[in-house]
C-alpha cells in the first residue's frame, strides 16, 4: 500500500481518537512531513481530518468517504485479501468489473464508486448513482454452476443484501421479484447480474453482481419522475455514517451465501421477504400487461403464477417486469 493508504488504515482502525504525527511517522518508518502531506492529500479527498495542537490528528466519526481501507475492517476474517478497489466516479462498476473480469480478476474481487455517470439497471434502465449517499458497487463471482442454477445468484444476493440492512435499521426490507429491494414500498437497492463465459466452452467463467444501494439519498435529490417511487435506507436529517461498514456487510453475506447456493435455503427468506407473493400483479409479456396471480418461488428462483385463465406458469428473469396491482 502507499504511504497515504497506510495513514489512512491507522485512522480507520481508531478513527475518533488522536494520533500524534510522530506515532505515525514511527509506525511507518517515515518523516513527520511524508506522513503530514499524506494528511493534507486525504483531506482533499474530502476524509474529515481533524489535526489538534499537542494530540495529533483524528479521523473524524462523521467522515463517510468509502475506501478499502474502510470496508476491510468489517470483513469477516476469511475475506480480507479480497481485492477491493475503489473509485471517486466510473461509468459503471459493472463495466469495470467485466474487463477486471476478461483479466483473470480472482473470485471475490469488489469494484466500488462514490458515483456512477452511466449507472445501469435490468431492461437498459439507467440507476441513479449521485456521490456521497449511496454504495455502488460489483462483486466478480467464480462460481462452479450451469446456466441454470446461475440465475439464483440474484435471488441469493437480494437475501444477502436485506440481512445486511437488517443491521442497520429496524425497517424490514422486502423483496419485489426478481431483484429490487423497497423499505417502505420505496425501492432502495437494486441488483444487476451479468455473466462473463467462456467462448470456447459456452459454459460460464464469472459473474458480475452489481449492487446499487440508496444509503442516505434525500427525497428532493432524486428526479422528478423518481421521487415517488425510489427511497433511502435512511431518510431523516441525521448524518449516518455507515456505507464502508454497509458495504463490508453486503460483501460478507453475498460470498457466504454463494457458497452455498446449491442447498437453496436462501429461497425460504427469499419468499418471506417477497412483496408480491400472495397479490394480485400485472406482468409485462411481449410488451402487453396481464394480470395474475403471484403464488409461488420455484428452485430455480422462478415466479410461479396463476394466470388470468388459471392456469399455472413460471415467469423466469429478464422477461418481465412486474407491478402490483393496486
């Protein structure tokens, strides 16, 4: 790591309390001025930094800038080499994580930006990613599955996602099939599942789970046409500075619960967080809405309905949207 990486590592893991700039430049092996202009070049990347006369300096609890450094002290023990990379603005974190991906990324990886200029959702949408309020980010999978069982990666990351917020607030996230998260019938989180395969086997080498998380965005930051229907995790005044441990936590549950996709336990929390199961929801099929019946999950992470001629069918990702009916 470079000299300022290793500052801001020690701040982290004592972050509220003082640190003399000597203790510094002794822990590194470095001069007082290395270690001072490492201080003034993480303050310009807007970390809160307070430096007090005869106590040193302070990374304040109030500073909310995402680092790897950060995320890493919330990493269970088994994950804390995963390479985390963190950018101020991308594109899009799952662009970036598909050519870190085509270069042998290892299983695990995490691509994350403060913002996202192009932020993409299901069917082409654009995601809303303004700096500062929200945890965007992508985890490259290497996981031993045929196509089919792939699909459930993001069954298994909404369940990882709604334990994580569970932490943090006494809300109760619920699921809208197939891969949005809503705290108060607002959506908060949504997730976009990409593959990367093989071309000479066909079969699949990794896949890129985006993860896009409205932490603290207020009501009036969002567009118009977004107001009444995307929300926050947090959406009162106070200044929750949570999105480094958030995002370590999300990280923790998606690789635990990866590994063991083939029990499909998962699918039971999945079904009792489900918004829709047991309503009546119009479904979009060939650019026409119909109405049906929500009734059930199937193994394979499929919507399981009862049609308007009632007769049962299964509605699987990337073919439908739906919306309850009202």
């Amino acid at each position: 790591m470079s000299l300022k990486n290793n500052v801001l590592h020690i701040l982290e893991l004592n972050k509220g309390a003082n640190i003399s700039g000597q203790e510094l430049a002794d822990m590194l092996c470095v001069s007082r001025t290395a270690v001072w202009k490492a201080i003034n070049s993480l303050k310009q990347e807007g970390y809160l930094i307070d430096a007090t006369s005869n106590k040193g300096y302070s990374l304040s609890f109030s500073s909310d800038v995402m680092s790897s450094e950060g995320i890493n002290l919330y990493l269970n023990d088994e994950y804390k080499n995963i390479p985390i990379t963190v950018y101020k603005s991308l594109a899009s974190t799952n662009t970036e994580a598909k050519i870190n991906a085509m270069n042998n990324a290892v299983h695990g990886t995490v691509i994350i930006s403060e913002e996202q200029t192009k932020g993409r959702g299901r069917f082409g949408r654009d995601f809303f990613s303004p700096s500062e309020s929200g945890i965007y980010m992508s985890i490259i999978l290497k996981p031993n599955l045929n196509i089919a069982d792939s699909v459930l990666i993001t069954t298994a990351t909404a369940v990882a996602v709604c334990n994580a917020i569970d932490n943090f607030t006494d809300e109760k996230p619920q699921i809208k099939w197939v891969n949005d998260i809503y705290i108060e019938n607002k959506k908060v989180c949504g997730i976009l599942t990409e593959a990367v395969t093989d071309f000479e086997s066909g079969g699949i080498e990794s896949v890129i789970v985006g993860i896009g998380v409205n932490v603290k965005t207020k009501e009036q930051e969002f567009p118009g046409e977004l107001q009444n229907i995307a929300g926050s995790i947090f959406h009162s005044d106070e200044n929750f500075c949570i999105r480094n441990q958030l995002a370590a936590e999300i990280i923790n549950n998606v690789l635990s619960i990866c590994k063991e996709l083939g029990n499909k336990k998962f699918l039971e929390i999945y079904k009792e967080r489900s918004l829709i199961l047991g309503e009546y929801i119009l479904y979009n099929k060939n650019n026409e809405w119909l109405e049906a019946f929500a009734l059930d999950i199937d193994e394979y992470g499929g919507l399981i309905i009862i049609n308007k001629e009632g007769q049962k069918e299964t509605l699987h990702s990337g073919e439908v949207s739906i919306k309850k009916v009202k």
